[in-house]
C-alpha cells in the first residue's frame, strides 16, 4: 500500500495530511519552544485545524507545558520528536501547528512572516523579518496575523463556493 501523508514526524511512524493551505509560517524562540524541539527556535507553520486530517491511532502524545492548557503538543511515540501541536484559544477558531520540517510537501510551507519570542532567543537571526519581543506583543503579533489569514481564508472559500 503506497503512503499518501503530506506530513510525518521525523521517524515517520506518526503520519498525517493537510488538505488547505497553511495560514503562515513563523519562527518561535520562547524556550519552551526551544526545548519541545531541541533547536534554537520553532519553524512553525500553521493551519485551521479543518484543514488537517488528524492522526487517529496512539501514535502521538499529547501534553500541555503550561497553565492554562491552550497548546497541546504532540510527541511521536516512537521517536519522541514534535509531531503536531493543537492552539486552542477560547472564542477563535482552533489552530493546529505544524513543525515545518514535518511538512513533506514544501509547497505547503509559505515564507516565515515574523520572529516571534525574539528576546529570548539563543543567538541572533539576520533576516528582514519583524522580530516581537516579550509575551504581550509577541503573542499579539502573532494573534494578529492569525486572525487576517483566517479572514482571508473565509473570504477565499466564499467567494469560490
């Protein structure tokens, strides 16, 4: 039987699709992310959670690093390596995050919009990308560009349906 995933942790054993197009890319530098993917940052993309088809079987584990439990992150059983990760802010729609690497079919992997967490980062990056320090404008970066791609997004769908 031949495999379809677009997307897989890096073992392989956690396999999985996504069937839209991705909201946008970014990098994330806040240790948490650091220490889930054992680099110096996050290379991140993100998708409306319609649009991944989700692993079904135990192949991943989910846990929440803090309090509240807004981010689900999922480690392959197997390897132990990020498979994907579950944002789940009240009153927005759930946004599933991706590590790009896991994403197989580079066209779904758009150019990073932002650095975000950029103080806490490990050593400097040289791009042209705006870098948000601290959690307040970090995360509103990033809340910020969310909500205009899903907007886009819902604009998109409508006006093909």
């Amino acid at each position: 039987m031949t495999d379809l995933s677009n997307c897989h942790c890096e073992c392989g054993e956690v396999k999985f699709n996504v069937i839209g197009k991705p909201l946008l890319r970014a990098y994330c530098h806040c240790t948490i992310c650091q220490n889930y993917n054992q680099a110096p940052f996050a290379d991140i993309t993100l998708f409306h959670e319609k649009d991944v088809l989700k692993p079904v079987d135990e192949s991943v584990e989910f846990k929440s690093h803090k309090f509240p439990p807004l981010l689900q992150r999922g480690n392959c059983v197997s390897c132990g390596k990020p498979a994907l990760e579950y944002m789940n802010i009240p009153a927005m729609p759930q946004v599933v995050i991706i590590p790009s690497r896991n994403i197989q079919d580079k066209s779904l992997t758009p150019e990073p919009v932002a650095h975000i967490f950029y103080n806490e980062r490990v050593a400097d990056v040289k791009d042209a990308l705006p870098k948000h320090n601290g959690y307040l404008k970090s995360e509103m970066a990033l809340g910020h560009k969310v909500m205009l791609a899903l907007l886009k997004r819902n604009k998109d769908l409508k006006n093909a349906g």
